[in-house]
C-alpha cells in the first residue's frame, strides 16, 4: 500500500476564485468519506511544527462520515510520560468558523492531544462518534467545543485520559444525550 506524506486539497482548483465574493462551493456541501484508516506517522517530530493534523475553516456545509482517524499518539504520550523535552502534540481533527457541520460514525483514536476540535461553528451535529486513548494519555480530550453555538452530539463515546467533551467561553446552544464517558474527567 503507498504512503501518502502529505496531502492538502487547495479550494481554488475546485472551481473557488479567491477574490473575496466568489464562492462556488456556496451551494454545494463538501463531503469526507473516510473508508477504511487514515494514519498519522508514529514519528513525533513530523506533526511537531503543526497544531492540527486535520483542519477544515471557513466552510458553509461540511459533512464528514465514517472510517478512523488514528493519531499515532503513543510515542509521544511516552515522551511527555518520562519527563523529556517533547513537542506540543496536534490536534487530530479541527474545525473552524464553520457552519452546517454533520460529522457521524467518525472513530477517532490514540490522538496526540485534543481530539475532534469545535471552534466558532454554528450549527453543529454530532452523531455516533467515538473517541479511544489511553487512560493516561495526556491533554487528549474528546470533543472540544469552543465560541460555538447551536452544537448537538448525540448516541458518542468518549474513552480518553482527559475531559470527555470540554465546553469552552463563548460556547452557546449545546445539547448533549446518550454520551458514554470514561474515565477520566466527564464533561465539564
């Protein structure tokens, strides 16, 4: 099987002009079907200069179904464990400013640090997640939800070494059911 390094998709070659009033995605969600794993690489130093491994921003519907996120995590949990200099760690998957956001049956597991990271989305639903760490794994919340507003997650569960679902200033509107939380610091 290949391995890809890197891979950034650039909206201008789907037909978006960057002059600030076109947009030709407006009506158009742009869809992530992950079908199978997406893994990050072991090596700690490769996500060092970054804070998020995946980011989508400015985006007026986004719908991401299925597959795993696997952030390879491990090594450097161990790392900040054995008291070395060590990199901060990225964030597995962040949004930003984003409305009309659908995420379902996303698993996300061994994240470096947060794992799926709301800031500034209206109009969020989050429905089947499921978030797998370490018991010890540091600074590796959940779901993270940040100056968002009118944000529901639903039927999730959350089995990390930090809070469940953090829930930041700013943050307005949040509806929470049906969510399995382990063990650490529950929703808060």
């Amino acid at each position: 099987m290949p391995l890809v390094t890197e891979l950034t998709f650039n909206i201008i070659s789907l037909s978006t002009k960057p002059d600030g009033k076109t947009d030709a995605s407006s009506n158009n969600v742009i869809t992530v079907l992950i079908d199978g794993t997406l893994v990050a690489s072991s090596d700690i130093q490769v996500l060092a200069k970054t804070k998020s491994w995946i980011e989508f921003s400015h985006i007026d519907g986004l719908s991401i179904t299925g597959g795993t996120i696997d952030g390879q995590g491990t090594a450097l949990w161990n790392c900040k464990h054995s008291g070395k200099s060590c990199p901060i760690g990225a964030t597995r998957l962040q949004i930003n400013d984003a409305q009309n956001v659908n995420i379902t049956r996303l698993s996300s597991i061994n994240s470096q640090k947060f794992n799926i990271v709301m800031h500034g989305c209206q109009n969020v639903h989050m429905t089947r997640a499921n978030v797998s760490a370490a018991d010890d794994s540091p600074n590796t919340d959940g779901i993270h939800v940040q100056q968002a507003s009118d944000v529901i997650i639903l039927n999730s569960s959350i089995n990390n070494g930090d809070d469940c679902i953090s829930i930041s200033p700013g943050t307005s509107n949040l509806w929470m059911e049906s969510i399995t939380c382990r063990p650490r610091n529950g929703i808060r």
